[in-house]
C-alpha cells in the first residue's frame, strides 16, 4: 500500500484483508510522509510501514521511485495498492507494475480525472458521482477499470458532505476490486469487474 495521509482506504483494505478467506495480505505500508495517520493505523494492525520520502530525493524522481520498487521487491510484494498517493508516477514504477497496481479516484472516471473531484463535480451539475478502481497506467487517472460505485449528488450537498457519501463507498469497492484482482477474476470485464450503485434516497430533500 502507498499512502500519503489519512488512511481511511488502508484502514478499509486491512479490515477485509483480516478475513482468512481474502485472496490478499497487506505486507507493507510505504508513505512518502512522516508522520501521517495511515501509517499509525498499519501499526495498529501490525503492519509493517517504512516512509520514503520523497523531500529527501529533492527533485530526483526516478531515485524516489527506485528506492520504492526495492522495498517492494525486498518484501516479495506482488500487488500494490495506491491509496491516497499524492504523488505523480514516472514511467518507471509504473512499467514494473503494470497490470499489478491498482489506484482509487474519487469520481466516475473517465468524468473528474485529477484533483477536486467533488468540488467540480458539484460545479458541472452531475446528478450522479462516485469512485473508481482501475489498474494504473502511464495516463494519469486512466486504466482498466476494476470497479465503481455511484452516489447520487444531493440538492443540500457539500463538498465535504459529497466527499463523505463518496468515501464511503470507497471503502466497499476497494477491497471489491483488490478481491477481484488477487483472486485471479479481474481479468475477463464484465463478469471481472464490478458496479455498485445506490439507491436513490425514495424522498428526496428538495432545496
Ligand atoms: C481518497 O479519496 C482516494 O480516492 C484519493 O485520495 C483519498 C485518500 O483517502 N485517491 P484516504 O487516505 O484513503 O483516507
């Protein structure tokens, strides 16, 4: 798992990977920040956790990302997770992962690539939002999708309220999709990936 903050995707990966019967075991947490919640909640589980920031390396990039594909391969890791990375993939790391790294966004891609998903979302009037599971590749926010959940986006919303509903459904799709894949099924869409969608609430509150 790469992280840079919070956790709460970690969080949700480590509560279904406490099933014996889940396809996956999370190994290595690896933040590019000290200090951050994710990586007190690995120690919690008793995970193991290294940061590797990416400050030390100044501007170089590609040493960054090395040193990250050597512990990956040191703790024999076969799948990597990005949760909340906040830092953008070289070539590199990307090529010695492909079709082994999976990243979560927050909207339906290909709709809100980027960042401020929510806020734009809430700009453009979409009446449906949500998240997105996909295999990384060199395309910023682009790649197989794995997974996806919609929200409907409610007439009182927030950011932070549509951020919340979003969030939550984050934490049911990724383990879905991180299922999927270490189970060996993501690989033959549609029956391999998945959709989720709420219901609408059956009354809504109109402003
Ligand atoms: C999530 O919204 C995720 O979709 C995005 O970054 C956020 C990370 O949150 N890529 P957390 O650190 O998992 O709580």
């Amino acid at each position: 798992m790469l992280i840079s903050g919070r956790g709460s995707n970690l969080a949700a990966l480590l509560a279904a990977a406490g099933d014996p019967a889940f396809p996956a075991v999370i190994e290595l947490v690896v933040s590019n920040r000290q200090g951050v919640a994710g990586l007190a909640g690995a120690s919690a589980a008793g995970v193991a956790s290294m940061v590797i920031e990416h400050r030390s390396f100044r501007d170089d990039r590609a040493s960054h990302e090395a040193a990250i594909d050597t512990a990956l391969r040191n703790a024999g890791i076969e799948l990597v997770c990005l949760a909340g990375y906040m830092r953008l993939l070289t070539p590199f790391l990307v090529t010695a992962w492909a079709g082994r790294m999976l990243n979560i966004h927050p909207s339906l891609l290909p709709a809100f690539p980027g960042l401020n998903t929510h806020a734009r979302a809430l700009a453009a009037g979409v009446k449906l939002h949500g998240c997105t599971v996909h295999l990384v590749t060199n395309a910023t926010d682009e790649g197989p999708i794995l997974a996806q959940a919609a929200v409907p986006v409610l007439p009182d919303d927030t950011e932070a309220s549509l951020a919340a509903r979003v969030l939550a459904q984050e934490h049911v799709i990724y383990p879905l999709a991180l299922r999927l894949l270490a189970g060996g099924n993501a690989g033959t869409p549609p029956s391999g990936s998945a959709a989720l969608c709420n219901p609408l609430p059956t009354r809504l509150r109109v402003a």
